[in-house]
C-alpha cells in the first residue's frame, strides 16, 4: 500500500467516527427531549387526577347540615286539613369553609297571601318535593338567618338558617283553623307561589311519607325524608 493510500484510509476513518459521534448526540437530545415531554405529561396527567378527585370529593361531601327539628304546618284547603309548608334549620356542615348561597325566591310578610315571588331572584338552590302521589320540582321556599348573621344571603360557617319550603298558598287573612286558609297554587287570587301543589295534585294526609331534597349551588344533596302522624296538628315536630 502506497503512503497516499494510507492517509486517505485515515481521513476515511476519522469522518466516519465524527459522523457516529454526532448521530450518538442526536440520539441522545431525542431520546432526552422525548423524555421530558413524557415525564412533563405524567406529572400534568397527575395533577389533572388530583384535581378531579379533590372535585370529587367535594361533590361527595355535604355543605349543609341539618340541625334541629323538622316541624310541619297545616291548614285547611277548604274543609280538609293537611300540610301546606315545613321547616327546618341548616348550618355549615363540618370541614365545609366555602359559604353557601342561600338567595331565596320567594319571602314572605304574615299579609296577603304568602309566599311572595321576588322578581328576579338569582337563586341557586333549590328544593325538590315528592311523595307516592306527586313530584314537584324547584318548589318555593324562604329563608330566615336565626341568630349570628352578616345581613346577607351567604350561609357562613357560624350562622345558622331557617329554611321553609312552601307546598300551597296561605291566605294570612283567614285563621288557620278556618276553611280556605290555605289553597292550591293554581295562580289565583292576589299572588302566592308557583310550583307547588295545584288541584290537579293529590293532598297529604295522615301517615303518608314524604322526602325533601334540597340542592345547594355546591356539596352533596341533603335528602330528608319523614312521615306524617295519624292525626294532624295545626304544627307538628316531626324530629
């Protein structure tokens, strides 16, 4: 082999080791760049995941609790007495700190006819009705702050509400042992609520069971379900 040939052999080398050398690099940044894309990804995937099941667990977990009593009110729908609203007290539930809107619907003044729609209310919970014979849907309720409050709608972990979810419409000007002292919510008369019992409905009567599920903007459903004594009272306790 001639001296000429021998240094084109060396020069033939050296490209091709340099050509290795820069294809091992590149592999290396792909193979570097390919996996920070897939670590990046777990670790977007993972906290995507804990976001969803803290979501969860949030929906899962109730934002009201009852306290006290469930006290029932009838009157007469003609002669015949049966309940026409129920009340109860709610609070922050346990471990809840976001506050909770109460804006109500419908008020309520002990003249005319009660309850009375607010024009425009943005409320966002909402109270469900049923029993073996009716379902209603976003029923009228009112709401009274009892103690502590801060003079408005938002339920804080220290106050305490009074929720009353109105079935028929009460005539306050007749007594409530008087016949029509309480009436359908077909729209008549000088005002009212709407949706609750019409005369196409089927009234409550003695030892019929009911469930109440009420709806707040955020958290688990609150269902409560009771079952009417085998004698009416103008107001009963049903614990």
């Amino acid at each position: 082999m001639t001296v000429g040939a021998t240094r084109q052999s060396e020069r033939e080398s050296g490209i091709t080791g340099l050509e290795t050398a820069i294809i091992l690099i590149a592999f290396v940044v792909v193979a570097s760049v390919f996996a920070f894309t897939v670590l990046s990804t777990g670790i977007f995937s993972s906290e995507r995941s804990k976001d969803t099941v803290y979501a969860g667990l949030s929906e899962a977990r109730s934002s009201l609790a009852i306290r006290g009593s469930f006290v029932a009110f009838a009157g007469k729908v003609v002669a015949v007495q049966t309940p026409y609203k129920f009340s109860f007290v709610v609070a922050s539930a346990v471990g809840s700190s976001e506050p909770v809107d109460l804006t109500p619907p419908y008020t309520k003044d002990d003249t005319g006819t009660d309850p009375d729609v607010v024009s425009g209310a943005a409320y966002r919970t909402t109270l469900n009705y049923s029993d073996k014979n009716n379902f209603l849907s976003d029923i009228p309720w009112t709401v009274q702050f009892i103690g502590n409050s801060n003079s408005d709608f938002m339920l804080d972990n220290n106050e305490k509400a009074e929720i009353t979810g109105w079935l028929l419409d009460r005539n306050t000007a007749t007594a409530i042992d008087s016949n029509d002292s309480v009436a359908y919510m077909d729209g008549t008369g000088d005002g009212g609520g709407d949706g609750g019992l019409t005369s196409s409905g089927t009234l409550l009567t003695i030892s019929d069971r009911f469930t109440i599920e009420m709806n707040p903007p955020g958290g688990a459903v609150i269902t409560i379900q009771r079952t009417l004594p085998a004698a009416f009272k103008n107001v009963m306790d049903l614990k």
